[in-house]
C-alpha cells in the first residue's frame, strides 16, 4: 500500500520562520505595550513558569478541555448513533439539535452561571455543550449515510438488526465521527478559553486576562503562544487519528 | 420435484416523478409479469435480456430480498419470504467491507449463518479453493477487481449454501480477468455441484457456463424461451468458443436478444 504523504517539514519550518521574521519587522515599528517582539515574549516565560503559573494554567485549561470534550464524545457518538438509527427520533430531535449546533453556545453562560455557579464544573459544561452536537450531528449523518447496499449484503447472509449495526453502521460512520471530533476540538478549546474569561478566571485565558489588564503585553502574548501550541498541537493529533482510522477510505 | 420453483412471479415498482415544487406524479412500472420456471438441483441457469429488463429484480426475488407482488419462490418446495439459509448471493458490486481483510470478510457470512463447525477451518478451505491463499491479510482496496470477487465468490460458497445467485458477478472485471474469472466458476461448479443461478448480459459467458438459458423480454419482463446449452461437461471454455454449437447457438440467443432490444427502442424506452 502507498504510504501516507510525507510532511513537507522544511516548508513548515520556513513557514514559521518567516512568521517570526515578520513578526519582528511589525513590532520593531510599534511599542513594546502594544506588540512585543518575539525575543521579549520569549523573555518573559522564565517568569511565568518560575512562578508555577503558566504550567498551572495550562493544567488547569487542558482539564477543563478535556473533561468537557470526553463527556461530548461520550454523549454525542451513542445518542448520534441512537438517532441515526431510528428514523422517528431523527425528526423529533432535528429542531433542538439543529438549534443548539447553530445558535452561540456563548449565549448560554450567563444561565449556566445561574444553575451551576462559577466553578470547574460549569466551565467544563461549557466545553460539553460547544462539542457534543458536532459529534453527535456527524455520527448521526454516519448511520444514516452508511451505503444500504453493504446493509443488503448482510441481509442476504442473514445478519441480525444488531449485527449490521455493530459491524457496518459503526464502522462506516467512523471516519464522520472522528471530522465530528475534530470540528469538537476547534470549538472546544475556543470554549474553555472563553470560560475562563467569562465565569470565574482560571486557567491560560485567566492569565490572558490578568496580564491584559496590567498591560503587561510581553507576559500577556506567553499564554497566547501556550494556547496556539495546544491548538496546533491537538489539531495534528486528531488528523493523524482521523488518517489512522479511516485509512480504508484511500483507496 | 425442481430445487428453486418459480410460479407466477411479478413485480412493480412505483416510480415518482418530480414535476415543479412540491408536485410529484407516481407512476407504476411493471418489472416482472406472471414469470414462472424451475431449477434442477446442481443445474447451472443463466438469466438474460436486454439491459434494463427485470433481470436483477427475479434473482433478487429469488434471494428473498424483494417480495413479490404476485405469486412465489420455493426452495426444496418450501415457499421463500426472505433471505434463505439454503441461499447466497454474489453481488456485481461485491459489496465487501472496506476496513475488514479478506479473512474477516469472508468470516462474515459464516457468522451470519451461525456455523457451529470451524469457522478458521471453513475460511481456509474457500479462500484455497478461489485462489486467494497468501492475501487472507489483504484489505479490498488492495486487491484487484478480480481479486475482490474471488473474496465474494469464496464468502458465499464458505457458508455452503444449497443455492448460489450471481447477480453478474464478473460484469465490471476486465476480459481477461473475466475469462479465468469463469473458467473457475465452471471448475467450482464441477466440483461442488451446487445449484447457481446466473444473471449476465454477456450471451457467450451465458453459453460457456450453463446448462438452461433463460431469455428475458423487455419491460416488464416476461419469459420469451428456455434454451437447453447442449454442450458436454466438463467444458474447455476455450474449445468450446470455436465449436458449431457454441456458433448456432450464440446466433440463436443473439437474434431473440435483438429481437427485444429493438422492441424497447421502437417503444422509446
């Protein structure tokens, strides 16, 4: 089998480079307060990780992150897998569902400060609700879409209800339930920053916040790199998730 | 008693028609009207027609999976209401599943079917008989096409059904993988002495393998003959292309086949 594309590496490199470069040309126009050249954010991080503050941060955002998106997988695949199934659900569900996909999920802080206060718990439902119906909406269109011929096989072979399900409708739907999880991490991140910023500070978008306030801009843009790392960082972890798992489809 | 009794057997569709928005017209098409036949056991029969007759509509109302408006399909006289454990069927489009080896595909059906005996077993058995030894750990997408409908063919045999419906199983296979493709389907059925019923387009590959032929007329299908293949078994496929009755007989069906074909056309289908 053909192997997978190599990275173009040295492109990336090159790319990051001129990024940097760039970056440094805007800010030796500007002050520092309003953008700090890349030697004097790097400048700052002894501090901020002497002090145990950006590891902190960071602990605490990938928490929040995580048990949040864990819960969204946990809740969307199966309920996506139950609606997907069973035609009836499909058009009971389909104005909810397709409500709290489309509609800002920030709305929906302030009344979830109200019912569950402004602790870990609440910034974690926050993340839940901004990934679960990505996940849940492709798992459903997974089931849904899963090639009726293949079904019709099994048919034929005399499969059960469950046996197609659990041998062609599941696995069929894998690759649309791994781009459900990766649109889920793009929104989950964005939530657990936002939360940060809007309940109760904590974590990497607590800092930003606090550091943004003192106009301390050097140490402000250290938790804004943290954040980018993390993103990019998940975003190639799932790619190479969804390359893995769907690795039949390139044929 | 015959193995596969077809009586009386028809079937329409309705096919809807979208006409400006919301607006829809259901017209009714007939497919198969009043076919009735029968099956000796471990006789080889073709169905043909020309294109777009019911000829996959029967086989799959044979299968079981497609009811009949009227009449019915029995099995060792035993009437069929859906898919059969005397039956398998091998599809055009294989239909095998992408993220499993060649191995678990084949496994599949013997799950299916609740085989108490050895599954390994079996699964070895077939997979030497079609050729396939050395690829059980092959995906589909690795195999060529002919490669992928010998994992078809040995995924039905493995269960060992009494009957085995191809709906043209080498249909979309390149000529010369067509050709071996059939030499060992008419190897297998020599030696396995199944029942196989066999929907082609192609007329020649309708003469090489069976033993009854059956033509098709246009929509909606009826029966326009039966024709005995009187050619000698075992065959050598290649000889039997060069001799006389091969030659008659090919002018014979190709001539009923027209026959309908300009019928169709003269309709405007």
């Amino acid at each position: 089998m053909a192997g997978m594309a190599r990275e173009p590496v040295v492109l990336y490199i090159i790319s990051v480079v001129v990024f940097l470069a760039v970056w440094q040309a805007v800010s030796m126009s500007t002050t520092p307060l309003f953008l700090p050249s890349p030697g004097e954010v790097a400048a700052a991080v002894p501090s901020l990780v002497g002090s145990g503050a950006l590891t902190d941060a960071t602990l605490s955002t990938l928490y929040v992150f995580l048990a949040g998106l864990a819960l969204g997988v946990a809740a969307g695949v199966p309920l996506g897998i139950v609606l997907g199934r069973f035609q009836v659900l499909n058009g009971v569900t389909y104005i909810p569902v397709t409500t709290f996909y489309s509609m800002p999920f920030v709305a929906l802080i302030p009344l979830l400060v109200i019912w569950t206060g402004l602790g870990v718990e609440t910034k974690a439902i926050i993340v839940f609700i901004a990934s679960v119906f990505p996940i849940l909406i492709n798992t459903q269109a997974g089931i849904q879409q899963t090639n009726h011929r293949l079904l019709e096989m099994a048919t034929s072979f005399g499969a059960t209800e469950q046996q197609k399900l659990m041998d062609i409708s599941i696995p069929f739907s894998v690759p649309y339930i791994m781009s459900g999880i990766r649109i889920a991490v793009g929104r989950a991140i964005v939530a657990a920053i936002v939360a940060e910023l809007t309940t109760s500070i904590s974590g990497l978008g607590g800092l930003l916040s606090y550091y943004g306030n003192e106009f301390a801009t050097a140490k402000m843009m250290v938790p804004l790199v943290m954040v980018a790392f993390i993103s990019l960082a998940l975003t190639y972890a799932v790619k190479k998730m969804e390359e893995r798992l769907g690795r039949w489809r390139l044929t | 008693m015959y193995k596969i009794q077809v009586d009386h057997l028809s079937k329409s569709f309705n096919s809807i028609k979208k006409k400006g928005v919301g607006r829809q017209v259901v017209s009714t098409m007939a497919a198969i009207d009043d076919v009735t036949f029968g099956v000796e056991a471990t006789e080889f029969l073709s169905i043909v027609g020309p294109s777009g007759c019911g000829k996959t509509t029967l086989l799959r109302m044979v299968a079981g999976l497609e009811k009949p408006d009227r009449g019915e399909v029995r099995i060792d006289g035993e009437r069929i209401s859906g898919p059969s454990p005397k039956l398998c069927m091998v599809f055009q489009d294989i239909l095998l599943l992408p993220w499993k080896t060649v191995r678990a595909n084949i496994e599949l059906g013997l799950r299916y079917r609740n085989h108490s005996n050895d599954i390994a077993a079996a699964v070895d058995r077939y997979i030497d008989l079609v050729g396939l030894k050395g690829f059980e750990s092959y995906y589909p997408h690795q195999l060529s096409g002919g490669m992928q409908q010998r994992v078809g063919l040995a995924r039905a045999l493995a269960v060992e059904p009494e009957v085995l419906l191809m709906d043209e199983p080498f249909g979309s296979l390149d000529a010369q993988t067509r050709y071996i493709m059939q030499r060992e389907l008419a190897a297998i059925h020599s030696k396995l002495r199944r029942t196989i019923v066999f929907v082609t387009h192609d007329l020649e590959e309708a003469i090489l393998l069976s033993d009854k032929i059956l033509m098709l007329t246009g929509r909606p299908s009826r029966i326009k003959e039966m024709i005995q293949v009187r050619l000698r078994r075992p065959r050598d496929l290649y000889d039997v292309k060069s001799s006389s009755v091969f030659a008659e007989l090919r002018k014979k069906l190709w001539n009923s086949l027209e026959e309908e074909i300009l019928k169709v056309k003269a309709v405007g289908g």
